[in-house]
C-alpha cells in the first residue's frame, strides 16, 4: 500500500521600495505597499481562493480519505491578513474538516538556521502561535525554509519537539536510495525524515505546461499510473511544491486545476493507493535507515544546495551584516524595529542578489522588483545601513553609540519642527494668495472715495471764498469813500 503525501508550500514576502543612499537616516519605512498589495490580490485571485475552493470541494466529495498539508509563512499569513483577509477565511475553511494539516516553519521565512539558535527558536515558537491561533492547529511537523536541512539542524529540530521533518530528496544525499520511504535523523534518531520525490513533484510544478516536454500534456490518469507502477514496496511518494503552482506559476488555461480535480479520483480507482498528511506518515511508517546530510541542502536548483541564497559575495555580506545585530535585536523593545526585523530577514532578499544561471530562472525572476542582482544588493544595504542605525540608537552600547543615538535624536527633533514651520510658512502663503486681491480692490475704492471727498470739500470752498472776497472789496471802498468826505 503506497500513501501520498501533498504538501503546499505559501509564502509572499514584504517586498520593499527602492531606498537610495540619500534615505539613509530620513526614511524609516522600507516597504512597497502598492506591489505588495497588487501582488497579494493577484495570487489571491488567481490561486489561493480558487485552489482552497477546489481542494473544499474535493473534501466534501471525498471525506476525511483526501488530505492535503499546507505550511504558511508568517510573513504571508501578516499580508492575507492587511490586503486579503478572505483568504485567511478560506484556510479556516479547510482546516475545520480535518483533512487539512499545518506545518511549522520559520516566521520570517528566513535562513536563521543557519546561523542563529536562539533566534531560530524564536521565530519557529511565534509561527507555531500564529498558527494555532488562526487555524486551532498546533504544529508537530516541521518544514524549514526552502526544505533546508542537515544533520544539526534536524537535531535542532528535534529538541524543539517536533516528530518529523521535511527535506529534498538530494541524488548525492540518497545515491541509490529512494525518496519513497522514511529515514531518520543521523543525530537524534528520534526525528523522522520524509523526502521529496523532486522527479514526481517538477513534473507538476515546473513541466505541466512545458509542450517540449516528452510528456506533454500531463494529464491524472498518466501520473496516477506512474504512481501505481512504482515498487510495491515503496511506502510514501511525497509531493512538495509552492502552492502558487495552482493558477500562478501553471495558469488555469494550462488545465492545471481540473489535473488537481481529477488526481484523488484516479488515486481511489487503484486499491493500493492512499492520501496521507506528513504527520501521519511520521505516526504510520517506520523509517528504514538515517540519512546522512552533513552539509546543508535545500530544494532549490539543480544542486539542491544554499547558492540561491549564499553562493556570492554579497549575498554573504547582507547575511553577515543583517545577523551581526542579533544580540542587539534581542535588548530591543521597540515594536516597529521588531517588526521590520522580521521582514528583512525573509531569504527572498538574498535571492533576488544571486548572480548563477539557472535551471528554473522563471522561478527566480518571480515578482522580483529589480532589474539586477547588484540593484538588489545596494536597495537592501542602503535599507540595512537604516536599520542600524535605528538600533543602535534603541539600543547603545557604549559611549560613541550614546553620542550618535543623542545626536539623532536631536537631528529628527530638528527636522520634525523644520518641517512644521515649513507647512506654517506654505499656509500662510496661501492665507496671503486669497487676501492680497481684496485688498487691492478696497484700496482702490478707498481711493477713489477720499478723490471724491476732495472734489466736494473743494467745491464747498469756492463759494465761500468767493463771499469773502467779496466783502473785502466792499469793505475796502467804504473806507475810500470816509476819508474823501473828512477832506
């Protein structure tokens, strides 16, 4: 009897704005909310919620023997939740008839296991709460970021109480082996470890609409006979891919949703085939032998190595950079710092700095806002060099750090009051634009009023002056006329 194991990968990271070296210092918000919501809204409507309603449906139709496994980041649940918060809704759905299953992962989508421990503890234990909190699900399987995995961190896992783990299925970690089973972890043997069947999974994700492909078209009953003609002794094909297959990366007209429609119908025509979650593998199967992976690998790529994320200098350089600060993170209480700590540390942000060719380059350039791997590299520096400065003013360690911190502090108190006084400069101009015409015009007629006064006063004077005149005249021959009579 062979189960299969669907497994749906979910993340979106917060992808941020273009930031020049001149923001450094003035500009404390590094996200692109127009794309992050246009991107949101896209996949919402182009897979999440058609994807969720189909896989509903199939539940309805099949009961409790259709089982499906989701693990969502905690960066995209933040994001459903902001712009599409129906899609929150529809993962409720599916979680309440207990065919669906969660997994844990890390919050911020990020590499921190391989650098951090106490970190990496933190954001695994937050996503575990956000998961339990929206969906009543409490994680016992874990699925690192990008299926990264090694011996150590398997054991790191284990100790955080999970019961199995999932990874690739690595041709150089297997050699003959097969992904079709269950293994253990070389360290702790406690942790069981599902495989990825990468052959059965690409051909899903990456060549159902590939019509150079010796396969095409794909259809259910040609992949559920490949699945049927395995080994009989093979106990699990494990099938792990990004959700966004369904309607994004494979569009509907490509028939991709009614290929997921008819895949548990065909399964339930053969006797010997199941659907089963991660967990109930782990609880079902018995591993067969440890599987030794002392260097990490992860899903991506033909090498199926860290190079995506870590292959290059700068790469290796913001990854240094950003985790520098850790310790200082961990004395900070400033929720906005913490806050933006978590977004920048999403492993899309080294990915879009990677400068290999590869296999699956469309997966690379998805949704990537820039145009080159050194863009990339520079926008997030410039952000990183910010955000330092913004904890090591939260959080200064000795006396230079002090000194910036107050300086900064005084800085920002001087631009906030400069740029006060700015719009109180710009309203009164304005005030001044609509009085000046008024003025003018009562000016004018105050002019024009007092001239007029003038006029009357003056016309007024002339008559009496005349009178005056007159008098004196007069007045003047009476004396000429009294002093000729006296001679």
């Amino acid at each position: 009897m062979k189960t299969i194991c669907l497994y749906f990968q979910v993340h979106q990271p917060m992808r941020v704005k273009r930031y020049r070296f001149f923001d450094i210092g003035n500009e404390s918000y590094y996200y692109d909310d127009y794309l992050n919501e246009s991107v949101m809204r896209k996949v919402a409507d182009n897979c999440y919620l058609p994807a969720n309603d189909l896989i509903l449906s199939l539940i309805k139709e099949y009961g409790v023997r259709f089982k499906v496994t989701f693990s969502i980041t905690g960066i995209a649940l933040d994001q459903f939740q902001l712009y599409t918060p129906e899609v929150i809704d529809s993962f409720k759905k599916l979680a309440k008839t207990g065919s669906v299953d969660f997994l844990a992962e890390t919050y911020s989508h990020s590499l921190v296991s391989l650098k951090n421990d106490e970190e990496f503890i933190k954001q695994v234990d937050l996503h575990r709460e956000k998961i339990k909190s929206l969906f009543g699900i409490e994680p016992s399987v874990f699925r690192n970021t990008e299926l990264i995995y090694s011996n150590e961190i398997g054991a790191k896992v284990a100790d955080m109480g999970f019961k199995a783990m999932l990874t690739e299925g690595a041709k150089h970690i297997l050699g003959w082996k097969s992904p079709n089973y269950v293994y253990y972890n070389a360290i702790n043997p406690k942790l069981k470890v599902l495989l990825k069947n990468f052959k059965l999974s690409d051909d899903i994700a990456f060549r159902f609409s590939n019509q150079g492909w010796n396969e095409y078209p794909l259809t259910a009953a040609k992949y559920v006979n490949w699945l049927s003609n395995l080994d009989s002794k093979e106990e699990t094909i494990n099938l792990y891919m990004d959700y966004e297959t369904f309607g994004e990366h494979q569009n509907a007209e490509t028939g991709i949703f009614n290929f997921l429609k008819d895949l548990p119908k065909k399964v339930f025509k053969k006797k010997n085939m199941t659907f089963s979650t991660p967990a109930e593998v782990a609880d079902n199967l018995q591993p067969i032998a440890a599987v030794q992976v002392p260097h990490s690998i992860s899903w991506a790529d033909e090498e199926r190595d860290l190079t995506a994320w870590l292959g290059n200098d700068m790469q290796e350089d913001a990854f240094n950079r950003l985790y520098s600060i850790t310790d200082k993170i961990n004395k900070c209480k400033d929720k906005k710092i913490l806050t933006d700590w978590k977004y920048l540390q999403a492993s899309d942000h080294f990915y879009y700095m990677c400068t290999k060719v590869f296999s699956d380059g469309d997966v690379h350039s998805y949704f990537n806002p820039f145009d080159s791997p050194y863009d990339a590299y520079i926008n997030y520096m410039n952000i990183l060099s910010d955000f330092i400065i913004r904890v090591n003013a939260a959080v200064p360690e000795n006396v230079t750090e002090k000194e910036v911190a107050t300086l900064a502090a005084i800085i920002f108190e001087k631009n906030t009051q400069i740029e006060k006084y700015e719009k109180e400069i710009k309203r009164l101009k304005e005030t001044e634009k609509k009085i000046t015409p008024k003025s003018k015009t009562s000016g004018s007629l105050k002019r024009k009023t007092t001239s007029a006064n003038a006029s009357k006063v003056k016309s007024k004077k002339t008559p009496s002056s005349s009178k005056t005149v007159s008098k004196q005249k007069t007045s003047t021959i009476t004396k000429k006329r009294s002093s000729s009579k006296k001679v």
